[in-house]
C-alpha cells in the first residue's frame, strides 16, 4: 500500500465500492492513500477487472494508447504493445490491487442488488446476506448491461445467440457461418478477429462508423529497457498522447466543424482500402465524425473485400431457427453474434438505491440521470458514483477521469472521517442546480454529439447525459478536490432530528 499522506483519522467510516473496475479500484487505491482502511469492494464476477474482466470477446483491445489508459501512479508497466490487449488489460487492474493489499478488501462473486440509507448509515443487500457501511461508493460503470434487441424471432434461433459482453470461453467459430448485428466499437474488433475462422460472415450494419486504423506496435525489449534507464522518456511518451487527446476534445464540445479533415481521411481511407464501391458507400458514415463513437480498429473494411463477408444494410425484419431475414433475403447463420451495445439509460440506477426520506435514484432521476460533478446526486448522503452522468468523454483517458472522481471521494470521507462527530456529507441541491444548469448551456445545441445521430449519449428527451462537454483537465480542477461550499455535513445519529446543517468550513 503506498503510504498515507495524511495523518490518523478521527474516526475509519466503513465503505463499501460496488464494482471492482477501473472506477472502483481507482476509488479504493484513493482511500487507502488518503489513509481510509476499512473498505470493501463487491462485484459480481469472479475476479477484478471490471469491463475488461467481461468483455472477452476475440479482438477484445482498449482503443486508447495504455501510456494513458493506466492510473498515473502505476505506468511504469511493460506494455507488451502501444495499445494492450483486453487479458493484459484485465491483469494490470489485478496487480494493481493485489501490490497495493486491496485483495483482501475484494468480496468477489457477490452482487449487491438494493442499498438504503437508514438515516444513519447504508444497509446494503447482497447475494450473501445484509450488509451495513457508512459510505457507499458505486462504480458500476456506463457500459455493463449488455443491450438485447427486439428482433422478433429471436428466441427460436437453433444456434447460438451471443452478446459481446457475454462471450462464452468454450465458443467454437471454426466453420461456421456468422451473423453479427451492430458495426459499434465491439464490432469492429470483433469481425477482423474472426473473420479468417468462420466459413461465412454477414455484417448486419444499421450504421456506418467512423472506423480508422489504430497506430498499433509491439514495445520492443530494447524500448523497456530504454525506458527503465531513462523514465522521463517514458513519461513524455504519455504526456504527448495526453496533450494530443485533450487538443482534440474541442472539436467534441466545442468546434463539431473542426471534424471535416477526419470525415475527408475517412473517405479517402474507404477509397484505399474497399474495393467494391457499392460496398464502400455503404460504409460511408452519413452523420458528422464524433456524434457516434470515433472508432479506431485495424483491419475492419478490409473484411468486406473477402468473398466470405457479405455487408447487410437492409433492416432486420427477423430472426429464424435458421438464419436472419431481411425483407428482401434471409441470411443462413449458425452462430448469431449480437454486438449491439449497453443500456445505457440506467447508470447506478440498475440498483435499487433508496437515500433520505425513501428517495430512489430512478425517482431522482425521472427527469434524466444527473450528478453534481457526475459523482454525488442531493438525497443520497454519503453516497458517491464513479463515472456517473456526464463523465464520459469524446477523446481522451477515461482513467483519468476515474482517478479525478476517485480523489474527490477520498476528500469527502476524509473529512468526514475528521468531523468532531459523527456526520453524514451530502451535495447541496443548490450548488448541483447550478452545475445542472451549467452542464445543460454547454451541451445544448453545440456539441458534436447534438449534431443529428442517434448515438446511445442521450437519453429519450434527447438530453445527453452521459459526455463532459470540456476539457479533461477543466473536470481535474474541478472536481479533483470537493468544493465545501457545495456540500453539507449533517450530524448523526439523530438525523430526524437535526436542524443545523453545518456548512463545511473551508481547510
Ligand atoms: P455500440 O457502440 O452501442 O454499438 C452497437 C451497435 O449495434 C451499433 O452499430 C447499433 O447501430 C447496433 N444496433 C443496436 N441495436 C440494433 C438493432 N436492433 N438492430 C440493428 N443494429 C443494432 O456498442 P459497442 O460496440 O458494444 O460499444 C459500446 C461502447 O463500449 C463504445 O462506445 C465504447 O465506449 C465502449 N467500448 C470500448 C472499446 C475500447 O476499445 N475501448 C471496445 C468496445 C466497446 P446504430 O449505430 O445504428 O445504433
């Protein structure tokens, strides 16, 4: 464990993080440094890893550079290449937690299904019983319910049917003939993957992506070896990725426009490498570059020369015991491969979270998902999310991100650990109206992800709820350190009872 910068707290308030990702381990590491022990994570599966420990899919590859998607404090690893493969990934976030003693913190395999506040701590209800914690800390991520679509027939398909978030271990592709449905950042690195496997290949595309290949290369022994003499190389390294990344979220948020060069090397790139045009027009996206995911994947349109791969654009109409059918055609399939995305409309609110008075989080959210700094929401004390609403970003390290929330939570315990009694700590309505009403101005109207996609951002009112309209390093200033003004400290045990709420003096 890297060593508290702190002093000995008052008081070690029990906190329970729900997911053991990128966000949740991010959060515990935070709370250790901060000198805050009494932890516990839960996740579901089995083992760390969080989205990388769930999507196994083949291709499976972070599509940002690993010189950023790491915590700052742990980049010192060997990469085996600029862009790590998923296992690799996954590993990382393991000997992560294990260096730093989190791994007995780690209650693997246990889901926690409803949490409420009693008015002085969180009880918590899991697969192995009732729990109860002081601080809870949800870090259960964007992406984690797998998206079914409504395919009629869907269920009386004779062979496999099988999400990307799901991939079973034991799937045998060799010689088969595949359907995959979506061409999002999961299909693209799935097709290039599979494709010199399967018999026949049908690519069900509903949309084109922006697909460009990603600047991949294996790191050599010698460049370790460099780097371990000479750190700062290393460092650079990252620090250009980042600088690069952070230059680019303009273009997002604020000149959708700037985007034309990349629509212009998309073409160009199509016309290289695709060489039947009717095809390459149909994998012309017809939207601005960024509204939907930016994909970066190699390999993907070269599928579409091989005489296997056939690109279906026509809607699905239906399933079958045999195949997918189309209005026009039915494609045969033994395998139905549904690379069809997330849920993204619930966040936290799968769980059935209840704060003061009884208040749900869907009730909360029933005007769209919403958190001051995308980490604590009014009516929920002592309760923190970890890449909640508007957290998400067009370009750049989302670690980054995770580890700014994660600091934030740290501050908030902290001193909740160093009330002179015992205290609950909970965002000021206020204070999140005025963020609300910031994050909707920079949002309406002139971002790229409003420029008339469907893209899974907004919610059914259109609302998009789930990007950071600015810079990567503007959200750190933030957000990095709590803002006392913006919070309450509320005195236990008598919560019914107390009146003073007791703003929180500045440090
Ligand atoms: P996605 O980007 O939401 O893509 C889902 C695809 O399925 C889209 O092409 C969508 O079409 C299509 N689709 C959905 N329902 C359909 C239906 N009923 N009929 C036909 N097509 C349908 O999902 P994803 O590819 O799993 O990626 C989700 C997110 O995960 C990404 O945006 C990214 O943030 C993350 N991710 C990251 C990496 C990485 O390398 N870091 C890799 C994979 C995923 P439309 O576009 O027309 O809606």
């Amino acid at each position: 464990m890297r060593t508290s910068a702190h002093g000995a707290h008052l008081r070690q308030p029990r906190v329970a993080v729900i997911g053991a990702g990128f966000g949740g381990i991010g959060a515990a590491l935070a709370l250790a440094e901060a000198g805050l022990r009494d932890v516990t994570i839960f996740d579901s599966a089995g083992r760390v890893g969080g989205t990388w420990q769930a999507n196994t899919y083949p291709g499976a590859a972070c599509d940002a550079p690993s010189h950023i998607y790491s915590y700052s404090f742990a980049r010192q690893r060997e990469w085996t290449r600029r862009f790590a493969p998923g296992p690799e990934i996954r590993d990382y976030l393991a000997s992560c937690a294990a260096e730093h003693g989190l791994a007995d913190r780690f209650e693997a395999a246990t889901t926690v299904t409803a949490a409420h506040w009693t008015g002085r701590d969180w009880e918590l209800t899991t697969s192995r019983g009732s729990r109860r914690f002081d601080v809870l800390v949800c870090a259960t991520g964007q992406l984690n319910v797998p998206a079914y679509p409504a395919l009629p027939g869907l269920a009386d398909f004779a062979g496999p049917v099988v999400h990307t978030a799901e991939w079973p271990s034991d799937l045998d592709l060799a010689g088969r003939r595949v359907a995959v449905v979506g061409t999002g950042a999961s299909a693209i690195q799935v097709v290039p993957a599979i494709v010199d496997r399967v018999a026949a290949l049908t690519v069900f595309q509903r949309s084109a992506p922006y697909v460009f290949p990603k600047p991949d290369a294996a790191y050599s022994a010698r460049l370790h070896r460099l780097w371990r003499l000479a750190p700062a190389l290393r460092a650079a390294a990252g620090a250009a990725w980042w600088a690069s990344f952070e230059l680019f979220t303009l273009a997002f948020w604020k000149w959708p426009r700037a985007m034309w060069p990349l629509e212009a090397a998309h073409a160009a790139l199509l016309a290289r490498t695709v060489t039947d045009e009717t095809v390459r027009r149909a994998l012309t996206p017809d939207y601005r570059a960024g509204c939907k995911r930016i994909l970066i994947g190699s390999g993907y349109h070269e599928c579409f020369n091989r005489t296997h791969v056939r690109l279906e654009t026509a809607p699905i109409v239906g399933v079958d015991a045999g195949g997918v059918r189309t209005a026009a055609d039915h494609h045969d399939a033994d395998v139905l491969v549904l690379a069809t995305g997330f849920d993204t409309g619930t966040f936290a609110s799968t769980l059935d979270v209840r704060g003061r008075d009884g208040l749900t989080l869907r009730q909360a959210w029933a005007g769209g998902a919403s958190a001051h700094l995308g980490i604590s929401v009014p009516g929920f004390p002592n309760f923190f999310l970890v890449y909640g609403p508007n957290t998400n970003l067009g370009s750049g390290s989302i670690v980054y991100m995770l580890e700014t929330q994660a600091a934030h939570i740290a501050d908030a315990v902290s001193r909740l650990a160093d009330a002179p009694q015992q205290c609950a700590i909970e965002v000021d309505p206020a204070a999140h109206r005025r963020y609300a009403d910031w994050l909707d101005r920079r949002l309406t109207g002139r971002t790229v992800w409003t420029t008339g996609c469907a893209n899974w951002y907004r919610d059914g009112r259109g609302r998009d709820t789930h990007n950071w309209p600015g810079f990567m390093s503007t959200y750190r200033r933030r957000a990095r350190r709590l803002n006392p003004a913006d919070y309450r400290l509320i005195p236990l045990p008598r919560p019914a009872t107390a009146t003073g709420d007791t703003r929180i003096r500045h440090a």
